[in-house]
C-alpha cells in the first residue's frame, strides 16, 4: 500500500528516526489492511486513529513533521475511501 511505502521511505530517508517506531506503524497498517479485506470498515477506522494517534505522538520526536504531513493526508485519503 500507498501508506507502507511511505513509512519505509521514510526510515531509508530518515524521516522517521526510530526502527521501532517504523515497525509500530507498519504493524498498524497490516491489521489495516487485513480488517479491509474482511470489509471490517469500523474496525479498520479505529485502526486508522489508533496510526494517526502514534503518528501525532511521535511527531517531532521520531518522526519529522513533514513526513507526519505525508502520512496523514495518506490515512485521511484511506478514510475518504471508507
């Protein structure tokens, strides 16, 4: 997805600082985009706030305030979908 590409890109780049960190948001995204494969929509927009809850916290911290840009306009162009 859209959405993983970017968290990996960022990392490689050093937009997102933290290993850790990376593999929290990608594990978001995996049960993500397995509650969409189940059509689980309300489960997969919780899933979503609980991506772009981590995104906010680590903001400035571990995850460059551009990069937390990128992410968000990718999780809210999931949510327009939903």
């Amino acid at each position: 997805s859209r959405l993983r590409q970017d968290i990996e890109l960022s990392y490689k780049i050093g937009w997102i600082d933290n290993q850790g960190i990376k593999q929290s948001l990608i594990a978001k995204v995996d049960a993500l985009e397995k509650s969409l494969d189940k059509g689980q929509k309300n489960t997969a927009k919780n899933q979503l706030q609980a991506f772009l809850n981590e995104v906010k916290a680590q903001e400035g911290r571990h995850i460059a305030p551009g990069c937390a840009q990128i992410l968000y306009q990718d999780a809210q162009y999931i949510l327009d979908q939903l």
